[in-house]
C-alpha cells in the first residue's frame, strides 16, 4: 500500500514539474507505457490470487486513473503554453515601416501620358489605340501618302522584309494610323486620342528611335480650324500649368491634313537645361491640321457631311519641356542614376484640372 502512495506521488509530482509536452509524453510514458511503472503492476495482477487480486485491483487501477486525469489536466495547461508561445513569437506589428529597399518610379514618358490623358479625359475624348506593326495602307495610303512618294521616306521608316504577298510591313512612323482604324470602326461624331510608341530612323537631340506619339482625332458636323486651335491651346495651359507659355502656329505640309499646321513651345536652352515661357528657342511638340477629304472618303466618311481635326503631340518633348530634361537619348537609355533623378512615385497626384 504504502508503496503505492509513494509511486503515486512521486507520478503527480513529476507530471505537474513537467515543464512541456515532451516532457509530459516522457513521465506518461515512463508510467503508462509498455515498459512503464503501473504497466508493470496491472501486469502483476495476473499472477496474484484472487483474494489478493481483489485488494490491489481497485487500488492498482485507482492509481492509473489517477495518473491519467493529472496527465490531462497538465497536458492542457502546457498546450495553452505552447499556443501562446506560438502566437507571440508569430506576431507581426503592422505599424513598423517596411525595411529599406530598392524602389522604382514611373518613367517621365509615363507620368505625362497620365497627365495628358486626365486633360483630354476631362475634354471628353476617348483613349484608342492601334498596333506597333502596321501595314503600308494604314500608315501611308489611306493617309493620302501617294504611292511611291518621297512623302513615305520622308519618315525614315523602319520596313520589315517582304512577306508572302510582297507587302512590307512597317513600325508605325506615327500614331495617325489609329485615326483611320476609328474612323473604319467607329460612327461619328467622334473624339479620341490615341498614345503610344513610334519608331523613325533617326537620333540626336531631340529625336530617338523610338518615341511616343498621342494623336488626336474629332470628326462631326461644322468643325473648323478654330475648334483645334482652342483645344491645342487650352491643353497646353493647362499641361503646363500656367497661362503663360507662348505658342506659335506654323503653315506645314501633311498629306492627311488640309490646312496643316505645326505648333512650337517657347523655349530657352541654354546651360543645358530647357526652360519653357522664357528664351529666344523653340520646340515643336505637336503637328496638326483638318482631316483631309480624301482621308475623310479612304475611311467611308463623306466629306460634305462630316469635318474634323487631328493633331499628333511629341509625348516625350512635352515631358523633356515640363521637367526640364534637355536630352532626349537620356529619356531611353535606361541609365538608373537618371531614372532616379526624373522619376515619378506611382502615388505622386496629378495636377489639378481646368
Ligand atoms: N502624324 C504627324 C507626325 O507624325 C503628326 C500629325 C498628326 C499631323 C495629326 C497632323 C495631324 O508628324
């Protein structure tokens, strides 16, 4: 008997110094297992006679009950623990800033095609837009390029080899081929503008390979010359943000525009910067004029009915007047220290509108 008590105590006490689960497992073990303490006397049970049996029994099973309810009640306890431990050691505060690291910004180009879009947007025009890789009718003929003209070289074209049928495709010189798609797929009246990328043979300070064009296009009923000049103008103020940006129209030649104009920017370039409002230097940034008639009848418009204006903006020679990069090769060489000097955070606002 008294054996028992003492077995019983030493159990209790060892399951309630158990300091966790494994350890609680190791007593439990230890005890209830194959090889454990009152294993071994439920075993001796057997050999014992009956009389004797019916003694021990009730104590010998008293004893593993026993056991049994503290190991569970322990096992709860240190669960808590561990749970706790777990749930602490996981915790994340979400007010730390997060760690420094590298980040990117939005590219010049970008940022003021955001904010030409907002303008235009605002202006109740609709965003296009066309392929890179177009074909000769959509970039020349239906643009009232006559074949085989120099007009068509004039653009320094990039042609691919001829495919199958001899057609050589091209890169988009411009984006003007996206007025003939809408007008092709749209009815008028309509008022869209068309951004993306352009490609020309040609490079040095303020052209590059590749560049960005946003065309605009209105077709309706009585449109006329004045209706373009106001919405040049007023783009432009507020693109620039300030009424006094001087402007300039020149009479220019478009076979697809008829008058056809180009608009410069005032500027100064001296000190290798570019500051605009200010100087005795001009930047052409945008060539326009009335949709021609013959475009007009090309895209199954009739003239005598519906009129219109077009303009196509140098996006990259807007973004190199307002943020005073004088250099457009810089614009697309990827160089990260200029990238982090003229870059945009995604979360800069917009200027204000109107
Ligand atoms: N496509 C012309 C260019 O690339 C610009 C332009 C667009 C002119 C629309 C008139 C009308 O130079």
């Amino acid at each position: 008997m008294s054996d028992l008590s003492t077995l019983a105590a030493d159990l209790t006490a060892a399951v309630d110094a158990a300091p966790d689960l494994a350890a609680l497992e190791a007593v439990r073990v230890s005890a209830l297992g194959k090889q454990g303490s009152i294993s071994a006397l439920l075993k001796s049970l057997g050999s014992m006679s009956p009389d004797e049996r019916r003694e021990r029994g009730p104590q010998i099973n008293g004893l593993r009950d026993t056991v049994q309810a503290r190991i569970a009640v322990r096992r709860e306890v240190l669960e808590a623990a561990a749970l706790d431990a777990q749930l602490a050691s996981e915790r994340l505060d979400l007010t730390l800033p997060p760690p420094p690291r590298r980040r990117g910004s939005l590219h010049p180009t970008l940022r003021t095609l955001d904010e030409m879009v907002a303008i235009f947007a605002e202006m109740g025009f609709a965003v296009a837009e066309g392929p890179d890789i177009e074909d000769d009718w959509h970039n020349f003929t239906a643009l009232n390029f006559p074949p085989k003209h120099p007009a068509r070289e004039m653009h320094d074209t990039f042609f691919f080899h001829p495919d199958g049928d001899g057609e050589r495709k091209v890169l988009r010189t411009h984006t003007s081929p996206v007025q003939v798609r809408t007008m092709m797929s749209q009815a008028p009246p309509i008022r869209i503008i068309a951004p993306g990328r352009t490609y020309r043979c040609d490079s040095d300070q303020t052209h590059t390979p590749m560049f960005h064009q946003m065309e605009g296009l209105v077709i309706d009923r009585a449109i006329h010359m004045g209706h373009l000049k106001w919405t040049l103008d007023t783009f432009v103020s507020r693109f620039f943000e300030t009424a006094g940006v001087t402007t300039r129209f020149r009479p220019h030649h478009f076979p697809f525009t008829e008058p056809s104009a180009e608009m410069d920017v005032q500027c100064d370039r001296s000190g290798g910067q570019i500051r605009i409002g200010t100087g005795s230097d001009w930047l052409e940034v945008v060539g326009c004029g009335m949709v021609h008639p013959k475009v007009l009848v090309n895209c199954g418009l009739d003239p005598a009915e519906w009129q219109g204006f077009a303009f196509g903006f140098g996006i990259d020679r807007l973004a190199m007047l307002k943020y005073g990069m004088p250099d457009l090769r810089d614009m697309f060489a990827s160089d990260v220290r200029w990238l982090k000097h003229y870059g945009f955070s995604p979360f800069a606002a917009l200027p204000p509108l109107g």
